[in-house]
C-alpha cells in the first residue's frame, strides 16, 4: 500500500511538472500584411509579449501579403504554417513548414479552387492535426458568387467555409464543402474536446451580426449543427482557443475598436468575459495559438536575441 501511495504521489509530480514546463506561441501580423510573419509567447496563455522581429517573409500568391497565418505542430515537431496570400484573386493560400521556426522550408503556394473559377477569394485558411485519422484538416473561406442565399450580402462577400486533408503536405484530397450554416460565415477553428467531441469556433459574417458563434460535432469534418446564438459583441472575428487549466480561452480581434479580447468557457455553452485577465501587444492581428516546451520556448529566444 505505502509502495502505492509513493508510486502516486510521483505520478501527481509528474503531472505538474509537465504543466509548468508548458509555454505558448501566438502567431500573428502586422496592417498593412507585407512584412511576414511575427509571433507572441507567453508562459500562462493570458499574458503576452511579442518578438519584435518578423519570422518569415511572404514570397507567395499574387499580393505576396501574409494575413492570418494559422500554424501547428505534427507528431515529428515540424510545425506547419498555411497563410491568407491575396485579399481576393487567389485560388489558394501560402504554406511552409519548420523545425525551429527560424530555418523554413521553401514557400509554396497550394492551389485549391481552381475547379471553381469564379472564386473570389480564400481567406483565413486554419489548421488542424486530426489525431484519430492521423492526417492534417485545412479549412477556409471562399465566396463563389450566386452558389448560395445571399441573404443581405453581396454576392462576392457571401462566404461559406471548404476543406482540404494532407498527410504530407504534398498531395491533397479534392477540396469539399466543409459547411454551410445557412449564412455568409469565415474564421472557423476546429477544437477537439474529447474523444467524438468537437467544436467549431466560427464568425458569422452576415450584415446584422458579424459576430462569433459555435456549433458542434463528432467528428473534425462534421457535420457541424447546432450553431449557437452569439457570445461575442458585433465586429469580432478571427478567433483562436487554447485549452488552460480550468476550461478554454477564446481570443478574438474587437478589430471595431481595434482591441484584441478573450472569452472563458468550461462547456462551450456558457462564456465568461475574460478581458480583464489577459494582455495582448497592440498591432496583433489573427494568429494561431501553440504549446510548445518552456525549453522550446528558451531555445527560440535565444535564436531571436529576445531576453
């Protein structure tokens, strides 16, 4: 018994090692978009600090700009990195991937709607690493003029969301309608929250609300029902979840007021304002958020001569 009570108790050391050992990476850009990529860290996911340096120069897409840039980590520890790379124009978005996000890969361009030539654009793409299926799930936004009710928009701003898999980043299935939610919608972020258990954090786009909502499902690629009401204020958009100890933070950009905030949720059905509790540097724009290692998180400094 005593052996049992000893074998726990370094099992629960463990367990807090390892949450303390735990830090952030906030990827993000800068207005007007042509710089590249730059990135916040944070030890606690409420308090952050930005490099003050860009990471990654975007060199691909028509406009060559790098908006939203969505990033995540594989099973090997290469992180991946997709991009918005034209405001409207191209038929995809940019990608590149990194051991250490110091040395990248390559830039390439990933064509995705060439079989629809009348997009007007692809916007937002996010990532997310489907650990069931062992594959890699990107989604975006794409309008295609009078393909749905536009209710009050305009048919080039009438967004519905489209998705792509890869294991490799090389060959891609053929892209597909991810949803259709009955309105204009852009800014979709898959959350896994257990076993056939998923979220997806989406704005809805339309003239009266522009604002964010989640609906739900058992699987990453749906299909996703049950769209709940608002629980963010009109003009927000771009959002991100990262898991902390007591529930899910949801950052997003008050990008009307041009402030970035965050909601608490333990249920995804009931939201606290969280405001109050976090800081984020001001110019940061739609980003991703990552765990990764303290250590990770020293060695990066060091490489970027941050303190």
């Amino acid at each position: 018994m005593r052996l049992k009570i000893i074998y726990f108790l370094i099992a629960v050391a463990f367990v807090f090692s390892s949450c303390s050992q735990k830090a952030y990476l906030f990827t993000s850009f800068h207005e007007p978009a042509t710089e590249g990529l730059r990135m916040l860290y944070s030890t606690d996911a409420y308090h952050w600090t930005a490099f003050d340096t860009v990471l990654l120069k975007p060199e691909v897409g028509q406009q060559k700009v790098m908006r939203d840039p969505s990033m995540v980590q594989g099973p090997d520890g290469t992180f991946h990195l997709v991009w918005t790379s034209s405001w409207r124009g191209d038929k995809g978005f940019g990608y590149a991937s990194s051991k250490d996000l110091i040395h990248w890969s390559n830039q390439q361009f990933i064509s995705v709607m060439d079989k629809e030539p009348t997009t007007v654009n692809v916007w937002a793409p996010e990532l997310f690493y489907d650990d069931v299926e062992k594959q890699y799930i990107i989604i975006w936004a794409s309008t295609i003029p009078f393909r749905f009710p536009k209710g009050e928009e305009e048919e080039e701003n009438n967004h519905r969301m489209y998705y792509t898999t890869t294991k490799d980043f090389k060959t891609f299935s053929p892209t597909k309608l991810f949803i259709d939610p009955g309105f204009s919608v852009i800014d979709a972020v898959i959350v896994k929250r257990a076993k056939n258990d998923y979220a997806l954090v989406l704005k809805d786009n339309t003239r009266p609300e522009r604002d964010l909502k989640v609906a739900f499902a058992d699987n990453p690629l749906g299909p996703y029902k049950n769209v709940s009401a608002p629980y963010t204020k009109k003009f927000t958009e771009g959002p991100t979840v990262v898991k902390v100890k007591d529930g899910w933070l949801i950052y997003f950009d008050s990008y009307d007021d041009k402030s970035y905030g965050a909601v608490k949720t333990k249920d995804f059905i009931t939201f606290e304002d969280a405001n109050a509790e976090i800081s984020v540097p001001l110019n940061h724009k739609h980003g991703t958020i990552v765990p990764v290692s303290k250590s990770f998180l020293k060695r990066l400094k060091k490489n970027l001569a941050t303190p």
